[in-house]
C-alpha cells in the first residue's frame, strides 16, 4: 500500500502538484515516478518538420523535459530519486496501461475543476484504473489534515465487508503518513421508509423498525472497527439519510481535505464503470478523493 506512486501530468508540468506528490513520497518512504502524456502529432505537422531535418517529437521533449527538471528540483526531488516516464497517446488510457505494466499501488491526478464534480480525465481514470486513485485538490501539507473514510454498512456482503477494510486501510495510512485526524463516516436508511407513514404501520411500528436498522449499522461498523488497527482519536459518524448527500454535506461541514471511498462492490467485470451513489458522491465533494476499487476489478483498458 502507497509503496509505489504514479503522479499522472498529462501533457503539463504543475509545479504546486508535483511539489506536493514528491512530498507524500518523502514522508511515507516511497518511490515516486513521474508520467507525461501527449497527443500524437498530426503528420501533416510531422511530415513538415521532417522535411526540415527536424523531429517534431524531440523537439517538444527537449523544451518539456526542462520545464520538468526545473520543477523536479523546486521541489526538493534528488537527482534519481524521482523516474520520469513520457509517452504518446491518450493520457488516461496510457496511465493505465503503465499502472498494470510497473504495478503501481497508487495514481495521482489532478482535476482541472477545483470545486464540483471532477472533470472527464480524473473520471475516466477513477472508473477505469485498477489501483487506488487520488483526484488531488488544494493542498494536504498545510495545516491540519482532515481525512474522512466513506463505508458503506448497509450491505454486509463479504464483497462490501472486504470494500469497507480496504477503504478503511488506505484512510488509516493515509493519516499516518499526513498526520492527520480521521473520520469514519457511514450512511443507514430504513428500505422505503416513506412507506412507514401509511396506516398499516403504527409510530411504534416505525420507531422499531428504524431502530433495527441503525443496530444493524452499528454493529457493521463495530466489525469494522474490530477488524483493524485504528489510530487514536479516530471518530465516528453514522448519518441517517441517503449517503449521496450525507457523506459530501458532512464533508462540507466538517472541511473535510480528502474522503477515501470505495467504488462498486461487483469484482472482476470487465468494463465495469462507478457505481450510480459514488460517482454522485465524488460529484458533489471540493476536496481531494481517494477512490478505491475491489479486489478482482478488471479495468476495461487493453
């Protein structure tokens, strides 16, 4: 876990992004390597600069690779210690192909949209990419980091079980690394609770009911809980309502930096895209993500 990082630029060089990916790096003792990607040149373009004696490809490089040295070095990396991959084509499709070839355990990106849903690459790569993806925002490193894990106890499968440790594991490393103060949030709603108001069922029959169902929450959690290491003033949330709603308005409220949540529940299908509540979820939050996917997902990709 967070052993082996991919800091996905896509075709630009963000200072502020790899200052703070080099930094994660160095605090939790892990590698990191750069990826670039760029569209492939139009080979009218090609074919001019070829005529000339010039190749097109080199020559976009040569400016490039500067820029990213520049950056490199502001950000404290040493000679080596960061690996730098370029490559041409799509920037999603190549990140992936490069997370399965090296087997990275983690994919950082950034979104161009600092509030609201993220845009359509830090999507595709959080619908399609095998390992772990973090859709940075803002900054983690200044201040106190707040870091919130999303679980999800009304389904107490032993795919939804094993979803809910991973997503548990990550958050908890995670605030080792930043130091910073965890949260464990999840969302309980009663099946069809508008159904409860009809005549068949008294307000006794109701309270019993909703009752059972925020035990049951509660003692998912519990099993949770008791299934791995948690740090010291690690605190707990369980919210009535559709998580949709609940887990981004808690996360406005509580200024939360990053929520680590998990995707779909449903391992090994192939092509498989975020499930309908996470991807609402990520949609409606401003700060970072951390998007953990199943055991056994297959990505689409070839």
């Amino acid at each position: 876990m967070f052993k082996n990082v991919l800091l996905d630029l896509g075709a630009s060089v963000d200072a502020g992004l790899i200052s703070d990916a080099v930094d994660f790096c160095r605090k939790g003792g892990v590698s990191l390597t750069v990826l670039n990607v760029f569209e492939e040149p139009p080979g009218v373009a090609v074919d001019y600069f070829g005529s000339h004696g010039k190749d097109l490809q080199d020559i976009v490089l040569e400016s490039h690779r500067a820029e990213l040295d520049e950056a490199l070095a502001e950000a404290g990396a040493d000679n080596g210690s960061v690996s730098v991959e370029i490559r041409w084509g799509k920037d999603f499709i190549e990140a992936i192909r490069l997370v399965r070839e090296k087997g990275f355990d983690l994919l950082v990106t950034a979104s161009q949209e600092q509030t609201g849903p993220p845009d359509s690459m830090a999507m595709a790569l959080m619908r399609k990419c095998p390992c772990p993806v973090w859709i940075h925002r803002g900054s983690l490193w200044k201040g106190a980091v707040r870091i919130m894990a999303a679980v999800n106890t009304s389904d107490s499968s032993e795919e939804s079980r094993a979803l809910n440790k991973k997503i548990l594991d990550h958050a908890v490393r995670l605030n080792e690394i930043l130091r910073g103060h965890l949260h464990v949030v999840t969302c309980w709603s009663g099946y069809m609770e508008s159904v409860l108001a009809s005549p068949r069922f008294s307000e006794g029959d109701k309270a019993e009911y909703l009752d059972h169902e925020r035990a049951h929450t509660e003692r998912e959690l519990e099993t949770l809980f008791a299934s791995g290491r948690l740090p010291e003033g690690i605190k707990s949330k369980i919210i009535h309502g559709n998580p949709a709603k609940g887990i981004p308005a808690y996360a406005a409220e509580q200024h939360m930096d990053v929520v680590v949540m998990g995707t779909v529940a449903r391992t090994g299908v192939p092509g498989l895209v975020v499930g309908n509540t996470a991807e609402r979820i990520a949609s409606a939050l401003d700060g970072s993500i951390l998007a953990i996917k199943p055991d056994g997902f297959v990505s689409p990709v070839d």
